[in-house]
C-alpha cells in the first residue's frame, strides 16, 4: 500500500492543538521549543492557551499550524512510522513548508522563521479591508476560472485554491470577489461564501510578499528531500533545492493546484493519505478528489494508538 503524508493549511487552527502531543510526546514537546527559540517568544503558550483571534492573525497561525504538524510527525516517529516509508508528502499551502520540513529540505528553525516572515509579508501586501476571498461550491475549476476573469474588471479577481471537485476559492480586490460571489449564484454555483480572512492570498495582489520571500529564500538553505515533495503550483513532485526554492516564490501569488496534487500523488498509485497535524479539512477533500482513498487524520496521541491497535 503507497501512502503519502498531507499537512493542513491556514484554517485549520484551534487552541489547544498539539498540547496532548507534547505532554505525551518528549519528541514533539520538543518541536514547539524549538519553534518558541527560533522565533524568539512564546508561541506555544499562544497555541495552547491564547484567544483564538490572536492565533488566527496570518503572521501566528503559520508558523503554529506547522509546528503543530511537525510535533504530531515526531511523535509518529518515536512509534516508529518513517516518512521515509511514504512515496510523497505534500501541503496546502502554507502546508508545504510543513511537507519541506517534514521530509528534511528544510530544518524546524528556518521553516518557522520563514512562516513566520511570510505571515507578515502576505498580512502588509494588501491594507486590511481591500482584499477577500470567497469559496464557490458547486462548479469546476474552469468555470469558477472563468467567471472571476468575467467579474474582476479592472481589478483583480482570480482562482486561488482548486481545493476539491466542487470548491474553488477565488481571491482579489474586495468588490471584484463580491462581484463574482453574486456572478457565481447566476452560473449555477450551490453556494458562494465570503472567507473570514484578513489578507486576498495566493493571487496577483501578493506580489509584494513574494518579493520579500524570495529574498528571505535566498539565504536559507535547501536540502533534497528524503521523499518527493508534491509542489502547490505545479502539482508534480519536486526534488531538486532550487526548483523547490523557486517554487515557494511561485506559490505565494500561484494557485493552489490541490485537486490536481491529490490526483496526481493517486493516479502514482497512493492509496492512503495520511493528514498529519491540525483538522481535517484534507481528509474531506481527499475523499471528493479520490472517492477510493483511504484518509487518516493525525493530529492527538489517541489517533496515534489507533494506528499502532
């Protein structure tokens, strides 16, 4: 049986996530030490007893949800799972710093100090208020594709997440996403929601955070990954240091291509996605992209005893 390591994207983020993993964990413990030093303050108290409106600020929840998904891979590894036993890893994207780390292209200092850069940067490319996102359900990515050309205008407005079969997130200037929200109901969509969301990601209007990441890339170091990676933007696995680096600077203002990984990483031959880290909002598309695959979310030590009864 192939398996493939997924790691969950902003969203995914409550209090409390990873706490029981590093009371139960030493390994994962240490993750979230880690993190708190690279970084210099104490996230970890913010994960485990904050509000949750500060933990769901861009620049926070970043750099918490991957060393929420790192912690829950450590203590995997102290069981003794190896990713080195899965065929691909792949993220969503902020997910893909989670994957990098994961598979050693990347260590736990840089790749925090790297969400945490890009949460900022992504966070001041667009004066909070200018910018929306909004989820259409109910119609492929081609027509979702089309009708945000159809209702961006003079503005921007453009398909950002082509998360499952039947939802396409669209982002840009706040009155074009409206206007294909409206635009989307006319076409057939079964719904179209505003995202509560504090920035337009993952569309033309960052293209002043990627300016800034790809510096910040430029002076960390790449290692080949133990296992392929699956990129955002290309949908393909990557392996080599700096297409990955030059990937990163893509996905900041690319689409990500999550249909398209999914079926990619399943047509290969992989037949279980393991979600590792907070949520379970891969999992659900998961099952949409590859209705025969089996999902596992992996995120507290009692889904880690699941696996080991």
């Amino acid at each position: 049986m192939m398996r493939a390591f997924v790691f969950p994207g902003q969203g995914a983020q409550t209090i409390g996530m990873g706490k029981a993993l590093a009371d139960s964990y030493p390994a994962a413990r240490a993750v979230f030490e880690e993190v708190d030093t690279a970084l210099g303050e104490d996230l970890s108290r913010l994960i485990w007893d904050g509000d949750i409106q500060t933990l769901t600020l861009t620049r926070n929840a970043q750099p918490a949800l991957m060393a929420t998904s790192i912690a829950a891979l450590r203590a995997l590894e102290s069981e003794g799972f190896s990713i080195a036993d899965t065929a691909y890893v792949a993220g969503h994207s902020l997910g893909e710093y989670s994957a990098l780390c994961a598979a050693g292209a990347l260590t736990l200092s840089d790749t925090a100090r790297l969400l945490a850069m890009r949460g900022t940067a992504m966070q001041e490319a667009v004066p909070v208020g200018q910018g929306a996102m909004a989820a259409i359900m109910g119609l492929d990515f081609a027509a979702v594709d089309q009708l945000a050309r159809d209702a961006a205008g003079d503005e921007v407005c453009q398909a950002a997440n082509d998360n499952d079969p039947a939802q396409v997130v669209i982002s840009g200037h706040k009155d074009a996403v409206e206007r294909a929200a409206a635009l989307a109901k006319e076409r057939g969509a079964k719904r179209a929601v505003m995202l509560p969301v504090s920035a337009p990601f993952h569309c033309s209007l960052m293209q002043p955070a990627a300016a800034v990441m790809a510096d910040a890339l430029a002076g960390v170091e790449i290692s080949e990954p133990v296992v392929p990676v699956v990129a955002n933007v290309s949908a393909e696995p990557v392996t080599m240091p700096g297409a990955i680096r030059r990937l990163l600077v893509e996905q900041v203002t690319g689409a990500v291509r999550w249909r398209e990984s999914v079926g990619f990483m399943s047509d290969a031959g992989v037949t279980e996605f393991w979600e590792i880290g907070a949520g379970k909002a891969l999992s659900g598309m998961i099952r949409r992209i590859a209705p025969g695959a089996e999902t596992r979310a992996i995120g507290t030590p009692d889904d880690i005893a699941a696996l080991k009864g």
